[in-house]
C-alpha cells in the first residue's frame, strides 16, 4: 500500500493559506567599501541542526510540509502498513488526516562573528534595496533571534534572523476497512523544509462573503543554504514581497469578488495563479538588482550560483513565471516594473502569460 494522495484540513473560518517557509533598522546608506566575502565562507561551513528552539505555539491547520514527512515515513515503513492491515484484517485500507499541528521551531545562530555579519549585511542590503526601488521601509524591527516565544510587535513587520528553521508537528491519520474497523497512528517530529524565508498572509471569508486579508507582523530568515547566493538573496527577496504584498492581495480580492468564488478549490487556483505572478515580478526585481549589490561588495560568489538558484526554484510550480518575469523586468526596468504592479497588477500577469 503506498500512500501518495494528499488531504487537506482545513480550519473553520480560513479559506487558505497564503506563503510566500533586529536591531531596529535606522536608514542609512550601505558601505560602499564593506566586503562581505567572510560572510560566503561562513555559509559554506555545515549546518547546524540543533538545538532547537521553540518560536510559537502549536496551532492546528494543515502544513503541507509536515505532511509530506509523514507521507514519506509511512512509504519508508511498510512493515507498519502490513501490522495496519493485519490489525484490521483488510489489505484495502481507507485513511484519511484526522488532525495536524504544527509550530515552527528554530536553531539560534550563536556564533558571535556569523550573526553580526549577517545582521549587518541585512541592513545595508535591505537599504540599497529600497534605495533603488523607491519603496517604503515595512520593517519595525531586525533581530537575530536567541530566545524561545519572541515578542512580536504589530507596529510593522519583524525580520528574525536564524541560523536554521524547522517545524515540528503533531499527525493524527486514521485507518479503517470495509467493516469501519479503524485504527488511528499519531506521528511526531520535525522537518527542516529548506524555505530560507517566508511571509505570509491569511485570508478568512466572512459570513456575508466578503475576503479578509491578514498578514503576519514577522518574517524569518535563514542564514543558511546549499547555495550561497539563495541565502544572502533572502533580504532582497522577501522586502520585495511585503512591499508588494498589498498590490497582490487587492488583486486576488478583485477576482474572487468578480467571479463570486464560494469554493475552497476555486480560491486555491486563484491565489496559486496570482503567487506565481508575484514571484515572477519579484524574482525578476532580484535579477536585476542584486548583482549589482554582490558586484560591489563580494569577491568570492561565482555567477553560476545565481542561475543555479534559479534552476532550483523552476522545480517548483509558484516559480513557473520567473524565467518571464526576469524578461519583463529587464526590459522595463525595475522603477517602470513597480509602477506597473501597483497601479494594474492584472495588466502585469498579462505579460506573463
């Protein structure tokens, strides 16, 4: 019995789940002269994946990560798929996911020269990326993180800064047979997605139809990576996704109120379509912008890294415009890109496809 299908839980009120896995960041001007080839070396050294630290509560709602590594231990163990089977006396088995928790857990960056050097390179990286854009500052706050349950401000957006992050989770799957004799497994554990950063944002439908959009006050982001350049784009990346966070929501409102969308599936197509147009303008801003950073303040980031990045982001499917994107935007330029995505974002994803 090999278990491929995936279940998804949904919590009462939320339609979906949107994801794009300090020291106070005073504006400045980046330094033209800072070299931050030690901070490459740094990321190549090994990863740490412990201790583990915890930075929230458990909450119930489906991760699709967690599930994955549940689907992937039951594959890996058939032995407990036959005793499963014997129990009920029935190789057809049903199951389903009777119930998931997840929380996010995390591996502090402790090593005293590494975290100042990151933290560093965040601030003046973020500064020469909002410079050059013209978007406003959406950061309250820069923190490298060493203490378990952070306090999250909500006036404006926290970054923390990590050495590794992970969730951990509590699964409940239930098995059953022809007779409704069931047997129930609960699962623990903890998966490292290899998500460097994220942001995310919820969406609730109210009783009267309307779509509430909330985003969350922080972002985390690794420090660490296969790929030295997907680690040090991470900044970059996820300041643009915040700054154009807006723009993207009031699109995908547009479209579920025109087509008067009532369903879970229809709302998951649409927001997966519209996460892929952000990703692709956003990864085409990247494109141009960074080398131009990493040019001035890095000797030792061979170019190939950066078209290895993107090759490893086109296996996934929110990444499926990007190639496009980073046409666009080089032939735009990044001001004439922006502008475009504030003040019609659906001419914008017109272009992509």
């Amino acid at each position: 019995m090999k278990i491929t299908e995936m279940y998804l839980l949904v919590r009462s009120g939320i339609i979906f789940l949107l994801l794009l896995l300090t020291s106070y960041i005073v504006p400045h001007a980046p330094d033209s002269q800072r070299d931050y080839s030690r901070l490459v070396e740094l990321i190549k050294t090994d990863d740490k994946p412990s201790p583990l630290y915890v930075f929230n509560d458990f909450e119930e709602d489906f991760d699709e990560d967690s599930h994955r590594a549940n689907i992937e231990f039951f594959n890996d163990h058939p032995a407990l798929i036959k005793k499963i089977q014997k129990d009920l006396d029935d190789k057809a088995l049903k199951w389903r996911l009777d119930k998931l928790s997840y929380r996010f857990v995390f591996v502090p960056e402790t090593r005293k020269e590494y975290a100042t050097l990151f933290e560093t390179y965040c601030n003046d990286v973020i500064e020469y990326t909002l410079v050059e854009t013209e978007l406003s500052n959406p950061y309250q706050n820069l923190q490298t993180l060493l203490e378990e349950r952070p306090e999250i401000s909500d006036e404006g957006v926290t970054a923390f800064l990590v050495h590794n992050l992970a969730k951990e989770y509590v699964a409940r799957y239930a098995f059953s047979n022809k007779k409704r004799k069931k047997a129930v497994i609960e699962l623990r554990g903890s998966v490292f997605s290899g998500k460097v950063g994220s942001y995310t944002t919820n969406i609730f439908m109210e009783e009267n139809g309307e779509f509430r959009f909330i985003r969350d006050d922080y972002t985390i982001w690794q420090n660490s990576a296969r790929n030295p350049y997907t680690a040090l784009s991470v900044p970059v990346e996820e300041t643009l996704h915040i700054a154009l966070r807006e723009h993207t929501e009031s699109a995908i409102k547009d479209e579920l109120e025109s087509n008067c969308v009532d369903s879970i599936g229809e709302v998951e197509r649409i927001v997966d379509n519209w996460m892929a147009v952000e990703e692709a303008i956003v990864g085409g801003l990247v494109h141009l912008l960074f080398p131009q950073f990493l040019e001035k303040h890095l000797n030792n980031l061979p170019d190939f890294l950066i078209e290895e990045d993107i090759k490893s982001k086109m296996e996934f499917e929110q990444y499926r415009h990007l190639k496009k994107g980073i046409q666009i935007v080089e032939s735009m330029g990044c001001k004439k890109a922006i502008k475009m995505y504030k003040e019609d974002p659906a001419g914008f994803k017109d272009l992509l496809i």
